[in-house]
C-alpha cells in the first residue's frame, strides 16, 4: 500500500522558488548533474558547508551556524577525542572482523555494560542504522518463523529495501509491504481523557489480529523510543508496557530503534527504551555511536540471535572494522568522561523551559515537549482544534536558518520543530535557540498579517 506523507521536507530547496545567489545556484545545478534527482537539500537557501567546530558548522565566507539539529555528529562537530582516536587507529591498523583484536571486543564489553537489567548478550555491528534495522528484522524473522511488523504511522527506520517498506515517512514513493501494519503514533493530544498506555497497548493488538486474520504470524513490534519522526513524544514514561508484552504473547520480538534516542540524549539514561522500564529483545544503534564515522549495530538477547547465528553466516566487510571502533569507544569514553549525559539533562531542561515560556507570547505554539536534549515545539492554527499550522513551521525552520540556527521538521502534519542539538550544546548556545526562535515566530507572523 500507498502512504499518505509527503515526501518532500516542508523546508527543503524547491529550483524555481528561491532566489539563490549564482554561485550557489551553479554549485546545485552541477550536484544536480553528477548526484542525480533523488537527493533532496535542506532549506529554501541551501548551505555550503566547508568546516564544523562543536555545534557550529562554518560556511566558505566564516558565517557560522549553530547546528541545532544534526544528531549523527553527537558530541558535535570533529571532536578532537573522536579524531584523535581515528588518526591513531587508521595509522596502526584498519582491517575487518575476521581477524582477532581487542577493540571491538572491548566496545562489546562496554555497551553491553550500559543495559544492566537486561538479557541483551551479544553485539553485531554494521555500516548504518538503516543496515542495524535490516539485520534485526531478519533475525526476528528467524526467532519467530513470521514476517509481520507493526510501526508507527509516521515512523522512520531506515533506507534499505526490507526496512523501507516499514518506514511510511519516506511518503509516497514507497510501498508498505502486505505483512506491516500501522498504529497511531501516541500523540497527546490524540487521547486526551483517555489512559495513552491503554489506548497504544489496544492499537498493537488489534494490528496484531489483523495480521494473524490474514495469515501473517507477526515478527515485531519496532518503535524508536521517542517516536521523533512522529512529532517527538516522550511522555508518559512506561506507557509503552503494554504494547510490548502484547507482541511478546504473539510470540513477536519487541524492537527497540535507538538510533535517535540512544547514547544519553534524554539525559536521563543511555537509552530511551529505559525511561519506559523494558526489555528489548533486540536495541539497534546508528552512526552516533562514531560521531559520524560510519559504525552502527545491534544489541540482542542469546534466545533471539541463537538460530539465526547456527544457520546464518554474518559478514560486513566494513562493519566493525577497527577504525570505527576505535571511534565508538572514544565516544563512549566521552559521554562519561565529560558527564554529558547529565549535561543533557541540564542544559535539555533550560532549552525545554525556555521554549515552553514563549508559549504565552505566542499563540501558535501549541505544545512544547522534550527529555534531555530532544525538543519537539508545535506549531498550530489553533489551540483548541490543535490544526497543524505547516505553512508557519516551514516559515521558521528557514527564518531561523538565516539568522544562523539550524533545525528541521517532523510529524504527520509536517508541524513539529525537530530540536536535536549535540550532547556539548552550551547553556549559552540553548539561550541563542530560544531567542531566534522568538524572533522568527515573531517576524513570521508579522509578514503573514502583512500578505493578509
């Protein structure tokens, strides 16, 4: 089947609708040539970016851009424990895992350390978070001999082509296959009066039946634990309980996609699934896990790789290879070292406040929600109806990229401003967010009176 989102970003460069300075113009005609038509750019006036420095990122003339968005760079940009620890490494040895050497095993033994209360006991690790969704969902498929996958209705998980037909964000482009099944996302807003624990636990099982009505055994339940392309929603904690034990009696795996949420952004915890309280059969990790040099990977239980791992054989050239995970343990040698988990805690919590205080000046701020250095603002027309105001959301993101903040979009109503901000943002750094951002709701409903 079809989705209904919109593939195109609502701040993404449109040819023909900017005015765009020639060199730029003729920068993107010639990417245009070489790169082909699939690629998208963000904002009405893309950026040229030559250099990064923690959460700023430098254009050719030195302007720089506070990065308020870009989670793959987690400690920021070219931190100099993650380059250094590369340099080192690719100067000693850069080979894969079919040889014996300490530091994967060493970075096994430290994130396998993180999920304490679990039964997770193996790591496997790949290229890309899209790759570590893709291998899960086949060794789910192995552990439970079925096939069906139940998603949220606007979640994202990844590019591959198995796990593509369970991403419906990707929009119309992209068929969702005939063994997945669609749950609303657990937008507030959506069960007011109602227990959201319950009213998601009833949406699993019913997309459950469904599946099994038409002979589809269900493999899992996949959820990014913050829900980020549905808007970001992370309260209440624990709701997603229900849920899980609902695949779990199907005989599904439960799926945690910490591809996001992972690696101490909700300040609360390494990792999102546990602000809910559960036990993921299988917690997939993406490219924060390097700073962006491309390592990504799983964690799984022994009961949910045990047959796969007797019958499957499992290589990836590139991943695991001693490069980047040299870099991966330098990241999470950071996170303690630096304390920047309670450092998103903190300066999440000024962001988060800062934000929710211009709610009173501004009327189509209909909600701000966040944990640790994720924040969601939404944006409406009207409070009491909660009608998603998209046109006011593009009209910011790009607002606020020209006054030198860097942020994005998300949700069904493409209405949700994705804050996502390196684990170093200073507090400073979230007071320029807060500020720009009052200044571009503030410019942008200026100029809609005026064209009114």
């Amino acid at each position: 089947m079809k989705t209904t989102a919109d593939f195109n970003m609502v701040n993404a460069y449109i040819p023909g609708r900017a005015n765009v300075e020639p060199a730029t113009e003729a920068m993107i005609a010639r990417r245009n040539a070489l790169l082909g038509p699939a690629y998208r750019l963000m904002y009405e006036h893309p950026l040229h970016i030559v250099r990064g420095e923690g959460a700023w990122l430098i254009d050719p003339q030195g302007r720089r851009y506070l990065d308020a968005y870009n989670n793959v760079t987690s400690l920021g940009h070219c931190h100099p424990a993650v380059a250094d620890a590369i340099c080192r490494q690719v100067q000693t040895l850069a080979t894969n895992t079919r040889y014996l050497h300490d530091t994967i095993l060493e970075l096994a033994e430290r994130l396998l350390a993180s999920v304490p209360g679990t039964d997770l006991a193996h790591l496997m690790l790949t290229c890309t978070g899209s790759e570590a969704n893709d291998l899960a969902y086949r060794i789910a498929k192995v552990r439970t001999k079925g096939t069906g996958v139940i998603v949220t209705d606007t979640a994202y998980h990844g590019i591959t082509d198995a796990v593509s037909q369970f991403s419906p964000s990707l929009g119309p482009t992209v068929d969702l296959g005939p063994h997945v099944r669609l749950v609303a996302a657990p937008r507030q807003y959506h069960a007011e009066g109602a227990d959201l624990g319950e009213r998601f636990t009833r949406d699993v099982e019913a997309a459950i039946a469904d599946l099994q009505r038409h002979g589809i055994k269900p493999a899992a339940l996949i959820v990014d634990s913050l829900f980020t392309s549905d808007g970001i929603l992370p309260e209440p904690a624990g709701f997603l309980k229900g849920a899980v034990e609902a695949i779990k009696r199907a005989g599904g795996l439960f799926i945690a996609d910490e591809v996001q949420p992972g690696f101490g952004r909700t300040g609360g915890h390494m990792w999102g699934f546990q602000r809910h309280g559960l036990v993921p059969d299988i917690v997939t990790l993406g490219k924060p896990m390097g700073n962006g040099q491309p390592i990504a990977g799983l964690l799984a239980t022994a009961d949910a790789l045990a047959e796969f791992g007797e019958y499957s054989r499992y290589f990836n050239t590139f991943a695991g290879n001693t490069v980047s995970c040299a870099a991966a343990l330098a990241v999470l040698e950071t996170i303690e070292r630096e304390q920047l988990m309670s450092h998103a805690a903190k300066v999440g919590q000024l962001l988060l406040d800062g934000i929710a205080g211009l709610a009173a000046k501004h009327e189509a701020i209909g909600d701000v929600r966040g944990a640790g250095l994720f924040v969601g603002v939404e944006f409406v027309s009207d409070r009491k109806t909660r009608v998603a105001d998209r046109g006011l959301t593009s009209r910011v993101v790009n607002l606020m990229r020209d006054k030198g903040v860097l942020l994005s979009a998300c949700a069904q109503g493409h209405n949700v401003l994705k804050i996502r901000p390196p684990l170093v943002l200073s507090a400073e750094q979230a007071g320029m967010v807060i500020d720009v951002l009052d200044q571009s709701l503030t410019e942008a409903k200026t100029t809609s009176s005026r064209s009114a």
